[in-house]
C-alpha cells in the first residue's frame, strides 16, 4: 500500500486499518460455504464432463497448508484449502476442476491433463497459484513511506 508522506504514523496506522477493514469485507463476501462449493463443483461438472464427475462433498479445510485440494475418489470427497478463499473465481474453479478429474482419473498421467485441457484458464490458474507460492518465499519488505 502506498501512503503519501505527509500523513503523520497516526494518520497512516488509521488509513491501514481503514483498508484492511475493508478489504476484509470484500472477501468475505466471496467466500463461498460448503453446499455453495458443492453446487459449484457440480456447475463445473456438467460444463466440462458432461456431468461424469459427481462429488459426494466438497468442503473447505484447514489442515492443507502445502496442496490446494485433494480428493478421495472411492468416497467422491474433495477438500480445498481455506487458503483459496478470496483468490479469484477462475483459480477456485480450476482446484474444483483438477479434483473432479481425480474422481474419473485418480493420477496425474496423460489421461487427467487432457481432461483439464477442457478448462480454458487451466495455465493461468495454474501460474496465479506459482506466483502464490514464489510470493511466499520473499522475504517480508516494509511499506516504504512517501513512494
């Protein structure tokens, strides 16, 4: 965030909270619940399987601190990471798209990557989710004020 330099820290400490209140409210809102990422996950079911893959839950958890997802295909659960909510749309989808195919292809050999060739933003979901991960790994670099 970039503040201007005249503001004084308490005016700054003020304007931060203000935002990150704020930015806080914004995703909240796009969380999704349970039943919601089921009806998600069957959405995107019918668009690029034709329906085939047919979760019995899909659920947000918060013990998956190094996957996006996983999935259980011989109970047809799937289980996305709490670290998803509030990335973009396209991102959550292509996680429920990877583990739906894991319900008709359980590995990653050349059946599954063709099946998620059917959705268009695989690479660019693929690449938010890298540069998610590479981010991560920086060391943290304080807001400079009056940039």
């Amino acid at each position: 965030m970039l503040i201007p330099a005249r503001m004084s820290e308490a005016e700054e400490r003020r304007w931060v909270t203000v935002m990150l209140d704020k930015l806080a409210a914004q995703e909240s809102k796009r969380v999704l619940g349970d039943s919601e990422l089921t009806e998600r996950a069957e959405r995107l079911s019918d668009q690029y399987f034709g329906g085939r893959a047919r979760p019995a839950s899909v659920r947000w958890v918060t013990n998956q601190n190094t996957r996006w997802g996983s999935c259980t295909p011989a109970e047809g659960s799937i289980r996305l990471s709490h670290r998803l909510q509030g990335m973009p749309e396209y991102v959550v989808d292509y996680v429920l798209v990877h583990e739906l195919a894991h319900l008709l292809v359980p590995g990653h050999g050349p059946r599954f990557w063709r099946l998620l060739e059917a959705y268009p933003r695989t690479e660019r979901a693929r690449g938010y989710l890298e540069g998610v991960v590479a981010a991560a790994r920086l060391p943290y670099l304080p807001v400079a004020r009056g940039e």
